[in-house]
C-alpha cells in the first residue's frame, strides 16, 4: 500500500544472503515516518512486544523471520545437531512470549520448522528457514487480497440492495495493511472496493488504550483516500443504532474451532450492538489465525494483560501526562472474546463461511 504515494510492506529483508530485516516502526505513527532495522531474535522480539510491530499476520512474519534468525545464530555458534537444535528450540519460545494471545506466531514458527525438518545440515536449514520465512509474507499479500475479493462482494450487495451511493463500514482497532504484510484482512475489502469503483466511507473506532484504530487505521485510510470518520469506541453503538453503519468489518488475532474470536478489547460490545440492530458483524481473517485445537474462546484463549499506564498515561514522547486518578487502580486487557452467535460469517482466503465448527473444518478437510 502506499505512503506518501510510494508503496510499501509492512517487513521486509534487504534480499541479501544473510539479510537484516525491516520494519515500520508502527508506535511513532501517525505523526512520524520511522523504519527499523532487525538484525536478531532479541530484536524481533523486543519489536513484538513493545508494538513496534503489531497485527495477527504480521506478527507471524516477523515470528518466521526471528526463527529464521535462530537459525543463523545457532549457525554462526558452529552448533549442530541437537545443540543447534536446542538453541532454536529456546528461541521458538522466547519469541512467542512476547505476544501469547495470537495464535498467527506459533503457526509461523511452526510452519518454518516444518520447512527445515528435512534438511541435514546446519547450513541448510538455515537458508531453507529464510526462504520460507519470505514464502509466508508472500502467501500473506495474496491470502489478504482474496480476503478482499470476497469482502468487495458483500460491500458490493449492501449497495445494490439499499439503494445508495456510499456503503458505510465500521471497523474496530487496525487490521489493515499495516496488521498484515499488504492490503489487510479487515480493511481489506474497503481497498478493494474503492480499487473497482465503489464508494465507501469507513467510521473508524478508536480502539483505545492504545489507539490504534485512531493512529493507525485513519492513517492509512488517509493515505490511500479512503473517506472516513474518527469516532470514540463507545460511540460506536450510536452509530450503529441510528442506522449510519450498513456492515460491520474487524480482523481477529485467534479463532477457535467452535468459530469464538479473540480481537482487540472493544470487538465484543461493536458484536453486540451489530447484533443487536441487525447489522452484519464479519470477521476477516486468514487460516493461519484459526486454532483448531481449541474449543471455548473464553475458557481456553490467554487475554494478555498489558501495562496499566496505557490507561494512566498519554505519551507523546516529549511529554507525560496523567490521564486519571493516580490512586485507582487499573485493569488493562489486551483483548476480549466474540461468541461465534454474534458473528454472521468469517471471510477467508478460501471463501466465506459461518462461524460454527463445521464450516471451519470443512476449511481445513476441503469438504464443501
């Protein structure tokens, strides 16, 4: 997508034989442009962990890079076989602790594993890490703009059949193209709409504490001139209900088999209302976020808890600023559990299909 009318990714490698990695760093936006450089696992995790880089898909790409990195660490330690094996294994975990709620790093990491499985020297797995590592951004872009495609269409029917010029979406926190590698999940189908032709206009949740639909969301909608509307995350119920919002759009950092999503705190209340009003409520997202291997989104997802000065205090970088009372205490989870009865479907890279257990296995079988 594009900045300043140049295009962009999300990560990239410079290309060379033992590259260094880089990323825009997402906590300076939308007030400066910042790129950094990755050159180990210490520094893909610390980027994960501190939000320099964010969003479900994303994060996998930067998780299949860190191990990548693993590899050549262990490499360089002229480590091998179980010794080498081990040093990765330590990394697999450290790298996933930086963020346990989305399930998009483990599938990466395990997706490059499997990569390397059959390779028999250090050297070797090595450059088959790398290599995978760059297939899964690539499949990325392509498995977000079939999102898109199948997206477009719902967009595409909501104008046909209500009779107006402008379709109006809401979204929840960011799951466009800056939460994966190009183009989104959640955003996703808007840019593939405005692409063919359709007007849309985009209300836009501020996702607090962190802001990210605020910051991150409006930026890139400004960048690629995509009208839209900032509004409080409590306004959004409001907007729903008096009828100014025709479809509901948000991303998800794990989905369970049973079809429960775990998104950015905030998504369940937007659930709530959409269902409540009779609006279309869709979760974008692509198989690497589903977990098969659990049922009950409530009961088995680990919401991450994050700082409670993200509540407490706004940050400019320059300045501090107390947000509320200093003696309170706060309570700041990362992320909330969608029911699957809340959701009117799930577009993926294969299609779009009901929120239930069967039609999730069915992705996984082929069964139609």
């Amino acid at each position: 997508m594009r900045i300043k009318n140049r295009h962009y990714r999300t990560i990239w490698d410079d290309g060379k034989i033992n590259p260094s990695v880089f990323a825009i760093d997402q906590r300076h936006l939308p007030l400066s442009f910042k790129i950094i450089r990755l050159r180990n696992t210490e520094d893909i995790h610390d980027a994960i962990k501190s939000m320099a880089v964010r969003g479900a898909p994303l994060l996998g790409v930067a998780a299949a890079y860190g191990i990548y990195f693993a590899h050549r660490e262990a490499l360089r330690k002229a480590y091998t076989g179980k010794e080498f094996d081990m040093y990765v294994e330590e990394k697999h975990d450290f790298l996933l602790s930086a963020r346990p709620t989305s399930v998009n790093p483990e599938w990466a990491i395990k997706t490059v594993l499997q990569a390397t499985a059959k390779a028999r020297t250090a050297a070797d797995k090595t450059l088959r890490a790398l290599e995978a590592a760059r297939k899964i951004a690539d499949d990325d872009v392509r498995n977000c703009m079939r999102i898109g495609r199948y997206g477009s269409k719902i967009i595409k029917e909501i104008r046909r059949y209500s009779g107006q010029n402008t379709v109006n979406v809401l979204t929840h926190c960011n799951a466009g193209w800056l939460a994966c590698i190009d183009y989104g999940t959640a955003l996703s189908p808007v840019y593939i709409s405005a692409e063919r032709g359709i007007p849309v206009h985009v209300w836009v949740e501020e996702t607090r504490p962190r802001n990210q639909g605020g910051k991150l969301t409006a930026y890139e909608l400004e960048q690629m001139g995509i009208p839209h509307t900032v509004i409080t995350d409590n306004a959004g119920g409001q907007v729903i209900q008096t009828g100014n919002a025709d479809v509901v759009f948000v991303g998800a950092d794990r989905i369970t088999k049973s079809g429960d999503v775990c998104n950015k705190v905030g998504t369940y209340k937007t659930a709530l209302a959409a269902y409540d009003n009779n609006i279309p409520f869709y979760v974008c997202a692509p198989l690497s976020s589903f977990d098969t291997g659990i049922n009950d989104g409530i009961e088995e997802i680990e919401i991450e808890e994050r700082n409670s000065d993200e509540v407490r205090i706004a940050d400019d970088g320059k300045q501090r600023v107390l947000m509320c009372n200093p003696g309170s205490r706060v309570f700041n989870p990362g992320f909330d559990i969608t029911p699957s009865r809340l959701i009117t479907g799930i577009i993926t890279e294969k299609g779009i299909i009901k929120a239930d257990e069967y039609h999730i296995k069915g992705l996984f079988t082929g069964r139609k």
